[in-house]
C-alpha cells in the first residue's frame, strides 16, 4: 500500500490511522509537487477534520513507488489507500494533476463513499499539449537548460499571481513566498526524469469525459476553483470543464488575481471554501450501494491505451521540436 500521512490536530504521523468521528479529507497534490507543498493548509484543516495526505508516484511519500503514465492507475491506488484504511466516508481534494485523480477516483468510489469534491486549478479539456498555454511551453523550453536561480525566476513567474488586494507576494510575505521556493526546490530534486515524464505522459493523455458523466449523473457535490490570472493552463478549459459537470450541488469559484498555483497567495480562502463545503454537506442524500468495477472492459482498456499514446507522440513531438530550435 502507499505511504501516507495523517493529520489530527496539527500533529502528523506516518502510515497510521485511528478511526474519530470527524470527516476525513483526503488531499493529493498536482504536477512534479509533493504533499510538503501544502504550505501548512493541511495542518490547518486537520484543526477541524482528519486529513489524509498522499502523494503521486515518484516524489514525495511515494518517491519509491513505480512511475505511472495513466490517471486511471493512479487512481486505482488512491483506491488501495481507501480501502486498506477502511474509510466510511471521504472528501476528495486535488490540484492540478491531483485534480484529475481525484475525479477519476471519484468515478471508481461507491457512491455512499464520496462526500464530496474540492478540484484545484484543473485542466481537463483538449488533448496533448493544447492543454499548456503558449506561455507554459515557452518556459518548459528554457527550464531545460537554466540553471537553479533562473529556473526558480521561472517557475515563479508563470505560477504565483498577486493577493487578492493586488499586491505582490514578495512584499506582502516574503518569508511565505521563500517557503514556497524551498518545497518546489526540494520537490525538483526529488523527481527524476522519469516520474516526471510519467506524470506529464499522464496528465497530456487523460480525458475525463467518463468521470465527468459520473459526476454529474449522481449529482456527487463538489467546489471548482480557478485562478483568474492562471498563466499555466487556459483558463478557458477548465471553465468548459465546469459547463460539463455543474448540477444543483456544484459551485465554481474563480480566485481573484491568483495565480496557476493559488496556495501562496490564498490560503485563507482555500481553507474557508473548504471547511464551509464540508459543514454544508450535512444534508447529503447517499445514494445505493454502488459496487466497484470487477474489470475494466475492452473498448475502455483501447480507449486509454489511445489517449496514453497521443499524450506520449505529443509530449515526444514537443520535446524534439525544442531540440531542435535549441540546435538553431
């Protein structure tokens, strides 16, 4: 089974889990980022729930577990966690690639499992790299031969935005910005080259329309967060994501001045949406049993044996091109 962490009260341990009456929120992190990067809004929910952080294959708790190139195999061990631990209820959070995993493991959960969705800066429309913003590509070029302190110029300026006042991070908190710099340096050298090509083959191939379908179908309550000056993805896409998926208990929320990765900038409204969604949920009908799926079938194995393959030509197609402008 996975590594995991387990938040009570601020207090962490490792791999063990003792069953309270509190809700369980169930957090995973997105692209190339370990748990680490929560930068403490895990501790602060685990003031209010048990929360349960995990990690992706290769960085992080998971830093020894077998890279995985679909969403779909990395949802299958969430489930493991899921069950190993004998959860009876959870609310599922993700950001970013961990936003696609929790919503395909919402699809793979019975439905009186599930009590709600938190999905994070997502980008699930489009196949390949249509799912990058032009300005994404051009910094995943130059990433490959900057050094340290470039680099970190980079990844700071295409993913932190302003407060909500419109002030700069660097001036308003400049120690919470340099806490930032230090879990996205940490996580950089963690992940090889192959995990993260893994987690990018991963991210560029899925496609969501069945989980979407679920979602909607059974009405599974959820917050959708974006970023408004989010220049990683096209906001765009995530907003068609949300046109696919709304129903009566949905809401979308668009986090004023944010950037691609809100955390540094919006704690305090993260934690609120999330502990405001999860005291709303009371009233939550639970819908029959819902066994899980025994197999998966023929057509749904080509289907994602298609959608993995087109993210790998367009990842492939990418990289090559760069080397090639890099040798002009």
């Amino acid at each position: 089974m996975y590594n995991f962490q387990h938040l009570r009260d601020g207090r962490v341990s490792l791999n063990r889990f003792v069953p309270s009456d509190r809700e369980i929120i169930l957090m995973i992190r997105g692209l190339s980022r370990s748990s680490h990067s929560w930068l403490g809004l895990d501790e602060a929910l685990s003031r209010h729930f048990d929360v349960i952080c995990l990690d992706l294959p290769g960085i992080g708790l998971s830093k020894n577990e077998a890279p995985l190139y679909r969403v779909q195999d990395m949802a299958l061990k969430i489930l493991e966690v899921i069950r190993a631990l004998r959860l009876p209820r959870v609310y599922l959070v993700g950001m970013n690639l961990g936003a696609m995993v929790v919503l395909e493991t919402a699809h793979l959960l019975p439905l009186e499992l599930i009590r709600g969705l938190v999905l994070m800066a997502p980008s699930h429309s489009g196949i390949g790299w249509r799912r990058l913003t032009r300005e994404t590509l051009k910094v995943f070029r130059q990433s490959l031969k900057a050094d340290p302190e470039t680099l970190m110029q980079l990844n700071r300026d295409l993913q932190i935005g302003k407060l909500e006042d419109g002030r700069e991070l660097s001036e308003a908190d400049p120690d919470r910005l340099h806490a930032w710099e230090d879990t996205i340096l940490k996580d950089i050298r963690e992940l090889g080259p192959k995990e993260r090509y893994a987690q990018m083959t991963a991210a560029l191939s899925y496609t969501s329309r069945q989980a979407l379908n679920h979602v909607r179908a059974y009405q599974i309550p959820f917050k959708f967060i974006l970023s408004s000056d989010d220049r990683m993805i096209p906001i765009e896409h995530a907003r068609s994501v949300y046109d696919a998926l709304k129903h009566p208990q949905s809401a979308i929320i668009e986090l004023q001045k944010a950037g691609h990765d809100p955390l540094p900038t919006h704690a305090d409204q993260l934690e609120d949406i999330i502990l405001q969604f999860v005291r709303e949920q009371s009233t939550y009908r639970v819908y029959p049993v819902q066994m899980l799926p025994q197999h998966v079938s023929a057509r749904r194995q080509l289907q994602n044996r298609v959608y993995t393959s087109v993210g790998l030509f367009s990842l492939s197609v990418l990289i090559f091109s760069w080397m090639l402008r890099g040798k002009k």
